[in-house]
C-alpha cells in the first residue's frame, strides 16, 4: 500500500542544510519578493518567496529524494521539477497559507500535471512558533509534518494542506513540485 505522505528523517549534517540556506538566500531579490507578492491574492497567503532554477546543485540534491520516495511508494511516471524552478519561501510573523492542493484536474502544462510536492525544513522548531505544516489524510483526518531542520517531505500534490499563521520568529523552507505525463 502507498501512503500518501512521506518525509525522511535524513540526519543531514548541520553544515550541509546551511550551506543550502545560504545559497538559497543568495536568490533573496525584493523585486522578485514584491512582483510575486503583487500577484498573490492575500486571502489565500502571505509570505515571501523566491526562486531557485533546478539546474541548481539543491535541484539535483532535491530530485535524488523525490526519486527515493517516488520509487519506494508512489511509483508515478514523473519526469521533472515544475517551470524548472524550486521556491525558497519565508513565513514572517502573522504570515501563512491556507488550505490548498498543488494540482488538480485542471493543472495541464503541455499534458503534463504536478504529480508530487516536496518540502525541505530549513529552520529549526525553536526559531519560530506557529506555522505548523497540516495535512488531510484521505478520510480528511488532519496530520502535521515534522519540523525539524534537514526533514526532506514528499506527498501527492492532490493533498490537500497548509501553512499555519507564524506566531513569532520566521520558518524557511524549500518548496517544489514535479511533473509527469496527465494521469490516464
């Protein structure tokens, strides 16, 4: 049986995710942030956000996961990461988003559709409150996703999920989506 969500405790080493931190920074541009922001209907959410080409080495270290967890459980015909691009997004106080599924019927790119989302957690659990990864399950039973530093989670793009209100201090992480041919 597959399960629709799983995330790995991967115990990458401290200097390894701060490594991927920094160079996620490195794509921080408020003029990206704003135009991003502009088109955002802040009802649905609020964060800043970036982006990240996969042809960057994080999408290759990404992809290698993603690979992992499509082999071992979902066995999706999959074939890259969505616009060629990760989002390195930050969650503020007061920020969030809300319920939402990151592909559906209607989500056609030349007859492909989002097939898997990943999330790697950059912050650790005590540099922020709030801000809780939930889930619904199938039976729309809500579960939350781990928040410590380095966990790498994949799950059905279907899923429904969202990102709590941060309550203080500010979540980081590395959001993306891979492609496959239309579900037939």
């Amino acid at each position: 049986m597959a399960f629709q969500t799983m995330w790995f405790d991967t115990f990458i080493p401290k200097e390894i995710v701060d490594l991927i931190e920094r160079d996620c920074r490195d794509y921080e541009d408020s003029a990206l942030v704003a135009q991003v922001r502009s088109g955002v209907n802040l009802n649905t959410r609020d964060s800043k956000t970036s982006w990240i080409p996969q042809s960057h080495w994080i999408g290759g270290f990404c992809m290698s996961y993603v690979l992992k967890a499509n082999r071992d459980n979902y066995q999706y015909d999959i074939t890259d990461i969505d616009g060629g691009e990760m989002q390195y997004t930050i969650y503020g106080p007061g920020q969030y988003y809300n319920w939402h599924i990151d592909a559906g019927i209607d989500s056609l790119e030349e007859g492909c559709v989002r097939k898997l989302s990943f999330i790697l957690q950059l912050s650790e659990p005590d540099e922020y409150a709030g801000g809780e990864v939930q889930l619904l399950n199938e039976q729309d039973k809500m579960y939350i996703l781990p928040k410590r530093r380095g966990t790498f989670c994949v799950f059905d793009s279907r899923t429904k999920h969202r990102v709590r209100p941060i309550k203080s201090g500010a979540r980081k992480s590395l959001v993306g989506w891979v492609n496959g041919p239309r579900w037939k």
